[in-house]
C-alpha cells in the first residue's frame, strides 16, 4: 500500500492504523496543509468487509467516529462535534440531509467502492476547505480521471469487486470501467450494496437494520495544454434502509446530481472552478413485518452551487489563495394525509415550506514559508446566510391536533427571515525542530449557522416532534426561528516525533480546546413514554443556544519490530482518543464518545498482509441527562484481516469482526427503538453487531 506523509496542524493526530504511516518530513509546503488520513489514489483500497458505509473508511482515525444509524448512513464525529458542525463535500458538493432524521446524509450518497480520496480536516481547518462548521471539513473524491499517454493508443482499464460479511448476510458488489485517449477519458461505475438485519453479540436479531443501495456515475474528461475539465453525472436508488434507533425507516430515496470542474494553469496562477447541482427525493414509512406501520413522509431537496478558487505565487516562498462560493438549499418536507385517521388527517401535514437556506462566501489566505523550518498559514472568510421558510399547516384542527394546530398559527404569525454574517479566522504554523521533530499550533473562530430543522421545526404535539431527530436518542424536538450562529474558538497543538522512512517509527501527540459560543443544544419542554410503554421515558426538547467547551487529545504510534527478513515486517501501531464535552451552565454534551483505543499488530510478507486488532472502549460514564442518554459498558473487540495480493491484478481478503461475539452498546449507538415497539420493555442501547466473518476479491482488468 502507498503512504503518505500525515502533518496534522489540527485535531486529529496521527494515521489511520493499518491504513496509513507518516512519511518524510521534507514533503513539499502544500502537502503540509491537509491532514490526510487515508492513502490516495492507486495505492488506497475500500476495505473488503462487506460494509457499504462511506463514513465507515475512517474509522480507525483517531478522534473520529460514527453514530450508527441505517446500514449506509452513519454519521461522522470528529472530537466530539458531528454531523452538520462538519462540512462535507463529495467532489465539490455541499449535500444537505433532505430529511427531519438525516437519513439521507452527504456520506451516504456515495459508494466506498466509488472513493478515490477522503481526507479530514479537524477544527482549525483552512478557509479555502469551506465554512459553515465548526467540528472541520470532510472531503471526498471520486477517482481522478486516467489519460493515455502523449501519442499512445487508447487506454482502456476495469476492476470488479465483490465482499461479503456473514452477520445479516450482506453483500457488496461494484463495477468500473474506463477507456481514454490522451486528451478524451469516459468512465462509469456502478455498486450495489445490500444486507438484511443484523444480529448483535448474543445472537439476537437487530429489528429493522436491512438496507439495499444502488449508485450509478459516469465522468467525461477533456484536457489540453494545462486545463482539464471534468463532468460528472449520476444516481442513487436506496430502495429500503432500516433504522432500528429511529421512528421511521426510509422506503425509498432517489438522488440525482450533475457536477462540472475546470481545472487551469496558467503565467500567473492556478484557477479552479466547479458547479454543481443536486437533487434528492425522500420518503419515509415502514416497510418490513419486523416493525410494521403506515405513515408516509415525503422530503425533496435541492442543492446548487459554485466555487471559484485563485492561487498565485506572492514571491518565492508564499502562496495567496482568493475564493468566492454560493451555495443555496430548497427543502419541502409534508405527511399525506391517511385516510380514515382520526389523528392524521384530513389535511396533509406540512413540515417545512419552501425552505430557504442560502450561503455566499468570500475567502482568501496566505500560505508562507519563512524558512527551511517554518512555515504559515493564515485566512479569513466571510459567509452571509440567509433562511426563510412559508407558512405551514397540521393535520387538523381537531382536539387530537390541538397542540400542532396552535403552534402552526404561532408559526405563521412570526417572522421567519433570518440573516447571519458570519467570520471565520485560522491561523496555523509549523516549526521543524529537527530532522526527527515537528511542532504545530494552530488557532482558529469558526462559525455555522443552524439548519433548516433547528430554525423551523414548528410541531409541538408529541408525535410530531419525534418526527424531527437525527440523534437516535428517541427524543422529540422542536425549532427556535430565533437560534443565533455557533462561534467555535479552538485551539490545537500537536509534537511529532518521527524516523526517516514512510515505514518507520513515529508518535504523535494531539491535545485539542474548543470554547463554543451559542452552541445548538436543547432545553427540556415535558417528557413522554415512546410507544406508550411506561417502562421507557423520552424528552420533549427545544433547540436552544448555550455555551459549550470541549477538550481532548489524541494519540498515535507506529513501532516496527524486530522480524527476519524472510518472515517479512512486523509493526505494533495504534492511536488512542480521548473527548470531554460540557455545557458551561453544567451537564455534559450529547454524543461523546469515551476513552478509546485501537491496538494492531500488522504483518506484511511479499504479497500478503495481515492484521490483527483490539479495540477498547471505555464505559461511557459522562452521558446527556436532557437527552436521557443511556450509558454504556465498556468493551473490548478483537478482529483479524489477511490479504493477498495473487499476481497483478486479482486481490483476496478475509477477515472476522468481533472475534469473541461480544455482546456490546455502541456509545454514540443512541436507543433500540424498533426492539422497544416490537417487544415492549424499557429502553435499551442499541446493540453492536455480533460476530461476522468476511470475504473480498478484486479483479482488475
């Protein structure tokens, strides 16, 4: 596997064990920039373990993690600020979830078999890598397309990929094929993943966790004398997906995007430019004897935009980056009426109207180097935001709608226009101590703006609110029109110690502060009893602003050990993450994950790899009393991978998770909601997969 060089200004410290090491100290001034945490390009693979989960292709960076929720849509954490506090862009588009449970989140838009590139960027990010968040900047691209060489014959190239895992049967297949000349390339992709619900460590069956997705794109690609230009087109058809720690499940979720980049160098600079546009369809209901229902839920959204990005030398040793973005979100998300409902019914519900939530950006930055053992980074961005919404309507005006037909009337009656202008200042540097060590600091003020959910939820019957949840914590939420901006102030350090070589040894050490001004939480309206099981309690909650502070550390290693050159090479890597979130007038911040670590043994001989893995985690003491958040036990997972690379172009992998079948709570895995509607009870954690063994190949053609 290829490496590459992982500086982190910012929070995440260290690679990914297993999929990454660091590499020299001497890469060039633009390398050091990003935080890459997993390879590029021809040297990455997607993980063969039969998971269709992009967000899933980090997990094994230190600070980050996933809130589980249906099969292809878990929601990325870094340092304990997720979801909408990240930006994410897949090739230079902003995907805004088009539903009240973020079901359809930006990384489940996208096929790991169709990633070529996926970094992060944590807290202290570069203007230039966006704004309009707080917890830092997930991108991700497609493979980049290949050109024959200067007067060759056309190049022509394939890959086929299947993988498996035993636990709820899931399979994922993917094609790709390419054919290009020296100045034309066309491609096409297509996967499909598909899995039936899962069982956890005491093999019990996880009710309503099946999911099947299918994705489709297609790239044309033309350059000449230092411009390409690259369009991209494609769609996504989730058929079903189940989410056992939600009210609803999704029946069907169609997504069409089309984007355009025009990439150019030229005597002055570099010009990148891009536009897109993105379409999602969503309905929501319930689809399977495991929780039967009838309530259907319809969401469509749009998303459009374009950025514009200048970089010209200012001198020998600095660079100036000039950048202009919009990008803007129409939402309309209502409840047919059922016929024959007392309660919903005879009107259609309407959620949200004609939701506006409009972004202009302006940026620009200076990257320097001082010296052979300084460097800088420093930028401002400028982001005005505008929101609106129309007018709404319950279901009825009956006793049984009550509460929904008052807050409509209050709903309609408020001004909902809402402006935001928002600064986001970085600020990073890096000092080369010697050939062995490297010291960063980095500080920044990063701003997001609330969505449309937070700002215009309007329903306050008990039914209603539970509608609107993308935390799994099986609590109900309303909006507030007057939520203000959150302000981030963060700071990070980070000490590298290193050998010389992409496979030597290294440390590094991440502590991390972050002060939240205004940061979207919740108060507390009443409580209720989700399916009217008395042994279960759920919060009725409001988004509110309070002040927050989190603060944390992360570490990672990679020390080779002593082997025979004939028994290959033999390296103990790790990381371990540890975050504390607090709400400065008292009580701890939702989804936190404890103290965690993940210790590997990797062994790599001529053309097989293999790796064996515990990953450890802390009792989840520190929980959100507001949201009732459950705690967890701690655990303790063991896991075994081997590779081998048969000739060229064919790769095998095989691999068990969770070894032992231990029976464990994921800690951002909020409650098991569909168990509770099935089989009654209190309100438990939602359970981890159990045991699974996997399969993969690769054919490459």
């Amino acid at each position: 596997m290829k490496h590459y060089h992982l500086p982190a200004f910012l929070a995440l410290a260290g690679a990914t064990a297993g999929a990454c090491a660091q590499g020299a100290p001497g890469s060039a001034i633009e390398a050091r920039m990003k935080v890459i945490v997993t390879a590029i390009g021809e040297g990455w693979r997607a993980p063969q373990n039969g998971s269709g989960d992009t967000a899933l292709l980090l997990n094994t960076t230190p600070g980050y993690s996933v809130a589980q929720a249906g099969g292809v849509s878990g929601l990325p954490v870094v340092n304990g600020l997720g979801d909408d506090r990240l930006k994410i862009r897949i090739d230079g588009m902003e995907i805004t979830p088009a539903c009240a449970n973020h079901m359809n989140a930006p990384l489940s838009t996208i096929d790991p078999s169709q990633v070529g590139h996926i970094e992060v960027l944590a807290g202290v990010t570069p203007v230039s890598a966006g704004g309009d968040s707080t917890g830092g900047t997930v991108t991700v691209k497609s493979p980049a397309p290949l050109f024959a060489g200067q007067g060759e014959r056309l190049l022509t190239s394939g890959k086929l990929s299947l993988s498996g895992r035993s636990n709820g049967e899931a399979i994922n297949a993917s094609v790709s094929a390419s054919i290009a000349s020296d100045s034309m390339s066309f491609g096409y992709s297509a996967a499909q993943a598909r899995g039936h619900s899962y069982d956890d460590g005491d093999g019990q069956r996880v009710l309503g966790s099946l999911y099947r997705s299918t994705n489709q794109a297609a790239v044309l690609a033309l350059r000449a004398s230092g411009q390409r230009i690259t369009v991209r087109a494609g769609t996504q058809r989730i058929a079903y997906q189940g989410f056992p720690n939600q009210y609803m499940d999704m029946t069907g979720n169609d997504g069409t995007f089309a984007n355009l980049q025009w990439l150019a160098t030229f005597g002055w600079g570099e010009l990148d430019t891009s536009a897109y546009w993105q379409n999602t369809k969503h309905e929501m209901g319930f689809f399977t004897p495991e929780r039967p229902g009838s309530m259907p839920m319809l969401t469509e959204g749009r998303n459009t935009g374009y950025a514009l990005k200048i970089t010209m030398p200012a001198g020998d040793a600095a660079k100036v980056r000039l950048g202009h973005e919009v990008h803007t979100f129409r939402l309309d998300d209502f409840w047919p009426a059922i016929p024959g409902s007392m309660m919903m019914g005879p009107q259609t519900y309407v959620n949200i109207n004609d939701g506006r939530r409009d972004r202009i950006a302006l940026y620009g930055e200076v990257e320097t180097r001082h010296s052979a053992r300084w460097n800088s980074l420093v930028g401002a961005r400028w982001e005005s935001v505008r929101m609106d919404a129309g007018t709404v309507q319950p279901y009825a005006s009956n006793r049984m709608n009550a509460a929904d037909s008052a807050a409509a009337r209050a709903f309609n009656a408020a001004g909902r226009r809402q402006r935001d202008g928002n600064l986001d200042l970085t600020a990073l540097a890096r000092f080369d101590a010697d050939a062995n060590t490297t010291f960063e600091l980095a500080a920044a003020r990063k701003t997001r703006s609330p969505n449309l959910y937070e700002r215009y939820a309007w329903g306050r019957g008990t039914m209603a609110m539970t509608m609107t949840n993308w935390f799994g914590d099986g609590n109900g939420y309303v909006g507030n029109i007057d939520l203000k901006p959150e302000t981030a102030a963060t700071l990070g350090f980070t000490a590298h110690w290193h050998g010389a070589g992409a496979a030597d040894w290294f440390v590094k050490l991440n502590p991390y502060y972050n002060r939240v001004r205004d940061y979207i939480d919740v108060d507390t309206l009443g409580q209720f009893n989700p399916y009217m099981a008395m042994g279960a309690r759920g919060a009725l909650l409001r988004f509110a602003n309070h002040d927050a502070r989190l603060h944390g550390a992360n570490l990672s290693w990679r020390m080779p050990l002593p082997a025979g050159r004939a028994a290959g090479t033999l390296a103990f890597t790790g990381n371990a993450a540890y975050t504390r979130g607090k709400r400065a007038d008292g009580g701890d911040l939702y989804h936190i994950m404890p103290l965690n670590a993940l210790l590997a043994l990797e062994h790599s001989s001529g053309a097989w790899s293999s790796q064996v893995e515990t990953k450890v985690v802390a009792r989840k003491d520190h929980a959100d009393l507001r949201r009732l958040e459950p705690h967890t036990a701690g655990y303790a997972l063991l896991n075994a991978r081997t590779g081998y690379q048969w000739r060229k172009n064919v790769r095998l992998s095989a691999g068990v998770s969770n070894l032992l079948d231990r029976q464990y709570a994921d800690p951002l895995g909020g409650v098991y909601l569909s168990g509770l509607k099935m089989q009654r009870g209190a309100l438990q954690p939602l359970p981890g997969y159990g045991r699974s063994f996997e399969l993969g190949l690769t054919l490459g053609f």
